[in-house]
C-alpha cells in the first residue's frame, strides 16, 4: 500500500514540475521578430531607386541605394529590438538626435515599418514602409 501511495506521489509531484516548467518557458519567451538579413523596397519622389537595408545580428544595419541617385547616400545606423520595435541611433545623418522608434510587422516576406517617435527628418521616409525579404 505504500508503494502504491509512493508512485502516486511521484506521478503527481512530476506532473506539477512539468506544468510548472511549461509555464515558466512560456513566460520567458523571446517575442522580438527575427528580420536579420537584407530587404528591399523603392525610394524616392518617384519610388524608382531600389534600396537594400541588411540588419546584421551585431545591431548593425546598412542602408544602401543599388543605384545612384541625388537623395540619399549609403548609411549605416546602430539598432536594438524589443517585441515588435525597433531604436535606431548613432546615425551619421541625423548626429543631434539620440534616437527614433518605429514599429515592426513581419508578415510573411513582407516587413512593414512605421514610424513611432524620431527627429531624424530624412531617416523617416528611408526607413518607413514596406520592405521585402530579398535574404541572408
């Protein structure tokens, strides 16, 4: 009788650790997206200069017009994620301002950027709108 009472505690006991651990992995999961690697969009008065922007896994990102043009030169800005956002600083374009929000939203191939928060007149446009997956 013991034994049995034994194995139930045990059956019992374990059940609660993997309800437990469960929970506990729930809570600490990383919701922040994965969009490391380049995307594409059209820039400009007339959107006809294709723009590739790489975020690198260092916080890095490089901005970079794939043909030349009069409005934007090649950039490159420190970034940080958190959940469905992303801060951009230390932008060489923009030396007085600290920083700038924007919110993610990653459907399928296409990420969608929209600004929250930044001083950094010429980086909104560049920065905003529809980009989409071209790779790693």
């Amino acid at each position: 009788m013991q034994s049995v009472n034994f194995v139930r505690l045990s059956v019992f006991l374990l059940f609660i650790g993997v309800m437990f651990l469960c929970a506990c992995s729930k809570n600490d999961k990383d919701n922040t997206l994965d969009i490391i690697g380049t995307w594409g969009k059209m820039y400009g008065p007339d959107n006809d200069i294709p723009i590739e922007m790489t975020f690198y896994e260092d916080g890095t990102l490089q901005w970079v017009p794939t043909i030349p043009n009069d409005y934007h030169t090649p950039s490159s800005v420190e970034y940080i994620l958190s959940d469905n956002m992303i801060g951009l600083f230390n932008d060489p374009d923009c030396p007085d301002v600290e920083e700038g929000w924007y919110s993610l939203d990653l459907a399928g191939d296409v990420l969608t950027i929209t600004l929250i928060e930044d001083d950094c007149d010429p980086r909104v446009p560049a920065f905003s709108g529809e980009w989409t997956w071209v790779g790693r």
